[in-house]
C-alpha cells in the first residue's frame, strides 16, 4: 500500500479532455492524479530527408516540461542551449512507441510531431504519456 491509499499496482484516475487547441490538428489535455500534461499534433505535407521519395510518413514527438512543473522551478532546456538526456529519451520513445503502431505508408510523405508539454509534475510522465497514446 502507498502513502496515498493506492495499491502498489493501482492507476492512478485519469481525465482526458480532447480537442482543447483550436489551431493544432489534435490536442489532448491529461490529467492523472497531480501530473497535468498537454499533448498537440501537428500534421506537416513533408517528411525529413532520409524519407523523400519514399512514399511512406514519419512520426516524432517533442517533450518538455514547464519551469515551475515541479516543487521548484528549473530553468528551460531550450534556455541552456541543449536538452538533458532523459528529456531526449523520453521524446524517443514516444516517437517509437507511436510509429510502431501508425501505418507510415498510409500516412503518405508527411510528418506528425507530437508535442507533449508537462504543466505539473507528480509521477511518472513518460508512462503517462505512452497510456495516453494507448487510448481510444
């Protein structure tokens, strides 16, 4: 049992509220106990280099998290000038977790980049974001 109440393989609730940005071609805000992610994507009619031609799509994800997500604020990775190596295999393996399952040849020569930012932070984000991807 956890501090909380919650038994040690229990989930914590989660919400969802789809389509909260008008301007990007999906968006989800998440909710899962204290931990507040917002999630967008973005169609583009092109793919990168390695895959002009090639009749198929890809598809990336961007992770960040706010500089007061936490309990106390961290500067952005973006104002450092390079990102931390657990931001960069986070963005990784949303980008795999989510081409494993999208039919890149019937996405066309386009990219989807999935942009997946922490508003507040308790927990574990990553899997956070891979459930979310798992949903529907």
């Amino acid at each position: 049992m956890r501090s909380n109440g919650r038994s040690s393989n229990q989930l914590r609730p989660m919400n969802l509220t789809v389509d909260v940005n008008k301007y990007a071609e999906g968006s989800v805000y998440i909710e899962m106990g204290d931990t507040k992610v917002l999630c967008t994507a973005t169609v583009e009619e092109k793919v990168p280099p390695f895959l002009k031609g090639q009749g198929k799509g890809w598809v990336t994800a961007e992770y960040s998290m706010l500089p007061r997500a936490t309990h106390s604020r961290n500067q952005r990775e973006a104002a450092r000038g390079k990102l931390t190596g657990r931001t960069m295999e986070i963005q990784r393996l949303i980008g795999r977790a989510l081409r494993s399952v999208v039919n890149l040849h019937a996405l066309g020569e386009r990219t989807i980049t999935l942009d997946c930012d922490v508003i507040q932070a308790d927990g574990a984000r990553g899997r956070l974001q891979l459930r979310v991807l798992s949903w529907r």
